[in-house]
C-alpha cells in the first residue's frame, strides 16, 4: 500500500525477466551507473537502517539527498526515505516495487510522494521532471535485464 503524501512521481514497466534478477540489479546500488539515467549512484549498503546518499539527475540539476533504508523486500519491495531539506519542510517516500507476472517476466514500478509543510508547493514544481526520470530509470532497467543471459 502506498504511503499518503504529495506524487512527486510514479512509473512503471513491464520487463521479460525474474522478479529475483530484477530485484538484484535494484539492490546492486554500485551498478546503478551501469543503467539508471536519473538516479546514477547511490552510496550505502542494501541493508534496513542503513544511510544513504542518493545522487539524482533532475533535468540540468545534479542534487544528492542523503536517505535511509526503510524496507527491503527480496524480490518485491525496495523503500527509502529522502531528507532533502529539514524534515519538517519536507521528505520524500521512495518505493521500488517488482511484482511477479509469470516464470521470467515481471512488473517493475516506482513512486515517490513527498510530505512535509512545502511538500504542496514543491510537488507540482517537480512532478513532470520525476516521472520523467522514472520512466528513464525503468526503460534503462527493462533494456540492461533484459540484455544480461538468462
């Protein structure tokens, strides 16, 4: 169930491989480079608790957000809270889903929602840019999966 909030952004996309492959390369964040356009690297470790420093290509912004690992699911549910600014002005709640549609295919989607005091000024400013990076993030996801031997 998703988290209450503002949208910021949401996608997803339907990729001929095992949720379990799809689910490692989400978790693999040293390998983001290798396929994720909007969100290139993230540092920190695949662990619940543990602290992140998510670097994000919003159109000609390069930002990094420093987040934590909230939840992780193996093979369906990776989640993680940003803290752009202070948290009471605002704090976004990631959520990478990977849903198991037969043997060898699955759905992957991503949303983010943003809450806080400015989350209703700064949600509509940046939602196009978002799920733009979104949709990026999960053709790039589709095309490297897809592309590794089975």
């Amino acid at each position: 169930m998703a988290a209450k909030g503002w949208l910021l952004g949401y996608a997803d996309i339907e990729i001929e491989a095992p949720a379990e492959r799809v689910f490692a390369v989400l978790t693999d964040f040293a390998g983001y480079a290798r396929w994720n356009p909007f969100t290139p690297r993230i540092d920190g470790e695949a662990r619940v608790g543990a602290a992140l420093r998510i670097h994000v290509r919003m159109g000609p912004l390069s930002l990094v957000e420093r987040g934590t690992l909230m939840t992780l699911e193996p093979g369906r549910l990776l989640h993680w809270h940003v803290f752009p600014m202070p948290r009471l002005l605002a704090w976004g709640d990631r959520r990478q889903r990977v849903e198991a549609l037969g043997p060898g295919r699955c759905r992957y989607s991503s949303e983010d929602r943003l809450h806080g005091a400015l989350a209703p000024l700064v949600a509509p400013s940046f939602r196009s840019v978002v799920s733009r990076g979104f949709a990026a993030a999960g053709a790039g996801l589709k095309r490297h999966v897809e592309g590794q031997p089975g």
